[in-house]
C-alpha cells in the first residue's frame, strides 16, 4: 500500500506573463475573500465496496469527480453516500460564494451509472457547537448567514428580541455611521452546515460509477505579497508556503514576472483552491488509481499546489497520478494571474 504524504511533495509550475508596465501591492483584508473547502464523497463506513478509481479535476470555475466503485461481495450493497457542502459562518469576512441558492450553494449535481441522483438535502445552524435550526426557522429567518435576504429578515426582527439573539450568539449587534448618525444593526454569526445524501445501491460483483460537479468556492486577492522579500520572513509566511509548496522555482518566475514589468511590486492577484481529499475514506482499501488534473485558467497564470511526478498534459493542464493512494492531506491550489491594465 502506498501512502502519499502531501505536504512532503512540491511541485511549483510556471510560465511568465506577457511584459508591461504596472504596480502590484499586497492583499489587505478588505480585498480578500476566504475560500471555502469542499470535496468528494462520503460513504457509511463499508468494507465490501472498494474504490477503483478516482479521476479529479479541479479549477477555479468548475470541481469536476468522476469514481469507480467496486462491490466484492456475493450480494448487492446498499448503503448511504453524502455530500457535506463546506460551511458558511456568519462573520465579517468576505466568503468566496459562487451561488446566491439558499441550499445548494455550490451548484452540486451528481449521476450514477448515467442517471441524475434525486439528492435530499439536510441543513442546520450551529452556534458554538449548539443547534440553533429551530430558533431561526421560528423567527423566519433564512439558515445561509450570508444572503442578503438573511440580514432583511433580520433587520425586521422586534428589537425587543436583539439582546437575547445576541446572547445566544446567534448576532452581534453592529453600530455604524453610514452618513446619518449613529446605526444599528444584526450581524449573524451562526454557521451554516449543509449535507446532500442519498441512497446507493452498490451491485454484487459489479463496478458503478459515479460523478459529480459543482463550482468550487474560489478565495481571490486584490494582490499577493507572494515573492515579497520582507513578508518571506514572517511566519505566516512559512505557513503559506508549506501549505501551497511554494518553491524557488515559483518565486523566480515571480521575480522574472516582475523585472519584466518593471521591477517595482508583484504584478499578480490570487485565486485560491481548497479540495478535501481526506473526508470520509470510509470504502475497503486504498483508491487503486487516482488521477487528479490541476488547471490553472490561463497560459499566463502562475501556479503551485503539493504533488508528486506532475506532468504538463497541456497549456494550462497539470497531472499527477498515483496507485494504492491514501491521501493524508488535503489539496490547496495556489493560482496567481497578472494585473492587467484597462
């Protein structure tokens, strides 16, 4: 059995934007959106159905799955197969939500054996681990923290109720001075859960495939300070660079990027990509074939994530592959695209 350690493995691939002349500057926080961490599927634990393979793209528009699945046993398996959406917590920063859908936030849709899979859905709003479902559907509020139509239903509440929400944790009362005086207003702070599930019937003796797409939630900066000498010595730094395995290679191209324009800043912006390769590994044995495709967007764009034996398949096109995989961590993507000048 072969188990990949992830973070042990880098590979940093990139080509150098075309030349001009222009400004980069550092990401602050009020222009970056936190990306959100999706995956794949979750089966109840099985030892009977083991996964063949798993053939995984991933990009800034689209997640892309495609399993096999084999049942080793005399007799059917039916078993339950979910989808945890990542959760969405109300708080001051910005999240990278490619949906305004209440429920399905992602735009997940799946088809087994070529069949569109009628998914149910289940959602709950948690609050310092407390379910708090029931008191939200009780006032009329939406359970996405995030919808505008949220904050509405909030704003209408009696104010004879803030307190209470607020000491429930649910909302933290915000004041403001928008040009008419001193505000008020609530700001949820629950976290939303959501999990599409279904029922799977796994034939004996037999492979069934399974595929599933939806729209990853990008996290995205105004700039990148990747490449900049002094933030390269701070230790969020080091975090970052472990965690995208960043390497001389990826700041060279940087440092090319930037003499090329110039010499003055660093003349990307960021996207970020997380997938969840470790939830849920609950089928026989390791993945047999795994196969996972990075596509960074644009011939221009820089890119780096953790892997092993990467091979360009095209423009924008990276693979890896690997045999009796058992992921241990999970996958980040590191996409930087030129600032381009209007």
């Amino acid at each position: 059995m072969t188990q990949i350690n992830w973070t042990l493995c880098k590979i940093a691939i990139a080509l150098l934007p075309s030349t001009a002349s222009i400004l980069a500057f550092p990401a602050l926080a009020n222009d970056s959106s936190a990306e959100l961490g999706a995956g794949g599927l979750v089966l109840r634990l099985n030892s009977d159905v083991e996964m063949t393979s798993e053939d995984l793209f991933v990009s800034a528009r689209e997640v892309r799955v495609s399993y096999v699945f084999t049942n080793r046993a005399p007799s059917d398996v039916r078993t339950l197969v979910a989808f945890p959406m990542p959760d969405v917590k109300g708080s001051e920063e910005p999240q990278s939500i490619p949906s305004q859908d209440p429920v399905n936030i992602l735009g997940f849709s799946t088809i087994a054996n070529g069949v569109r899979v009628a998914a149910r859905v289940e959602q709950k709003a948690f609050v310092n681990g407390l379910e708090q479902t029931a008191r939200l559907r009780e006032l009329g509020v939406p359970l996405a923290p995030h919808l505008e139509a949220t904050q509405k239903a909030l704003t209408a509440l009696p104010r004879a109720q803030w307190q209470a929400l607020e000491k429930l944790g649910l909302v933290e009362i915000m004041k403001f001075d928008a040009g008419r005086g001193w505000q008020e207003e609530l700001s949820p702070r629950w976290t939303l859960k959501t999990t599409y599930f279904w029922d799977q019937v796994f034939p004996a003796n037999a492979q069934t495939r399974i595929e599933h797409r939806y729209s990853p939630a990008v996290g995205a900066s105004a700039g990148t300070q990747v490449g900049d000498r002094q933030a390269m010595r701070e230790d969020w730094y080091r975090d970052y660079a472990r965690k995208y395995c960043i390497d001389s290679s990826f700041i060279a191209a940087i440092d090319r990027a930037r003499k090329a324009r110039g010499g003055d800043g660093i003349p990307f912006t960021e996207e970020r990509i997380s997938y969840i390769l470790t939830t849920g590994a609950n089928w026989a044995g390791p993945i047999r074939d795994f196969r996972l495709v990075v596509d960074k967007g644009a011939p221009e764009n820089l890119v780096s994530f953790c892997g092993r034996g990467v091979k360009r398949i095209a423009p924008t096109r990276f693979e890896v592959r690997y045999r009796d995989f058992v992921p241990r961590e999970d996958l980040h993507v590191l996409i930087l695209k030129p600032i381009r000048i209007e």
